[in-house]
C-alpha cells in the first residue's frame, strides 16, 4: 500500500484557526514560566521590542509551516528479514554500489513506517552543495531521522519517484563515516540507485527522505 500526501497550494489551505492560535499562547506562556527571566529586564524588553519580538515568531512559525507543505508521505512495508542487497534488487534499478556498505545498511526497528521526503532550505547550501553535516542539520530542523531500508522500499513501491526528482538519505557508518542511498533517473528512462560513503556533498536538485523521530 502506497499514501502520498500532495503538496499544498496556499489556495489549497485554509487560514490558522483560533484553536492552533491559543495553542501556540499556551506553550509559549509555559515556556516563558519555565524561563526564570528577570521580571524588570522583560518589561523593558517587552516595552521596547515586543512588536518585533511577535514578528520574529511568526516568521519562525511561518518558515516551519512552509517546510511541511512542501513535503509528500509515502507510508511503506520494510521486510525486515530481506537483506540490503535483496532489497536493492527488487528495485529493478541499475546499481552504482560499494558492497561493504550495503551489507552494513541499517535496517530500522520496524516493519511499516511513514517516510516523509523534503528539500532542504536554501540557507542550507554553500556555493551550490549541502554538506552532511548540513543535512544532518535539515533532518533535525524536520524533526526525521534517515531510513534508507524505507527509502530503498518506496522507490520499488513507486516508480515514478526517481523519475519526478532524485532522492536520498544518508547515515553514519561504524567508524563514523557517511554513507548515502541515492535515487535518479538518468536521461528519464532508465532508473538508476548508487549506494556509497559519501566524500563531495549533494548538489541543489535532490530531496531527502525521513521517518518521524
């Protein structure tokens, strides 16, 4: 069974509604409660900064709500006694593989999981190229963790995913080195699926693949 949760155009969504609204309230008054802020400083803060202060806090809300809505969910089945290199082959892609890090690909903990797939933001490349500490950074700000064996699973599920954009994930190795699983379609007909420790970066025309922490 494949779910796919389409990208949202603004016409598409409807406004935030009073509920959500006082539910942000609520949190950031317990956050302000927790905070042991001096009570003199804060008024002075309130005073005089306060209007940019709500401004800041929308945009952030605002940047993690475009974020989300530029992403698709595919829920997937992960047989977990099937090895990486079987389930590399049950893609029917070519393969561009280092065999020693297929054989060590992590697994996960489950059988079925929701794989959520994103593009990193804009900030998030230097000179063209996402490092991997970088996207490292990209999984924590979506709140994912990488799930190669899932990945591996949604591109046999669904054929099309390589071929409407190239995707990934990646992981660290034993000795702490990264690895990635990476999807394209080279020339839009043959599919194709490299799997290697990676050394150079990603370049601006992948998206990346997580299942919810």
């Amino acid at each position: 069974d494949v779910a796919m949760v389409k990208t949202m155009t603004p016409s598409e969504t409807t406004a935030i509604t009073s509920r959500q609204i006082a539910k942000f309230l609520d949190l950031q008054t317990a956050a302000l409660r927790k905070s042991g802020l001096s009570s003199a400083e804060t008024q002075q803060v309130l005073e005089r900064q306060g209007g940019s202060i709500a401004d800041e806090f929308v945009m952030s809300v605002r940047k993690r709500v475009e974020a989300v809505s530029k992403m698709i969910v595919r829920h997937v089945k992960i047989n977990r006694a099937q090895k990486p290199q079987e389930a590399l082959d049950a893609t029917g892609c070519k393969q561009y593989t280092d065999r020693e890090v297929v054989d060590a690909m992590p697994c996960g903990k489950v059988e079925e999981v929701d794989l959520y797939f994103f593009e990193p933001r804009p900030e998030a490349y230097q000179n063209g190229v996402l490092t991997d500490e970088a996207l490292a950074k990209e999984y924590e700000f979506h709140r994912l963790e990488p799930h190669p064996r899932a990945l591996i699973q949604a591109n046999k599920d669904d054929t099309t995913l390589a071929k409407t954009r190239p995707n990934g994930c990646h992981w660290k190795d034993a000795s702490g080195k990264w690895c990635y699983v990476a999807f394209s379609c080279l020339g839009g007909v043959e599919r194709d699926v490299l799997v290697d420790r990676d050394v150079s970066g990603w370049i601006e025309c992948w998206s990346f693949a997580g299942a919810r922490k």
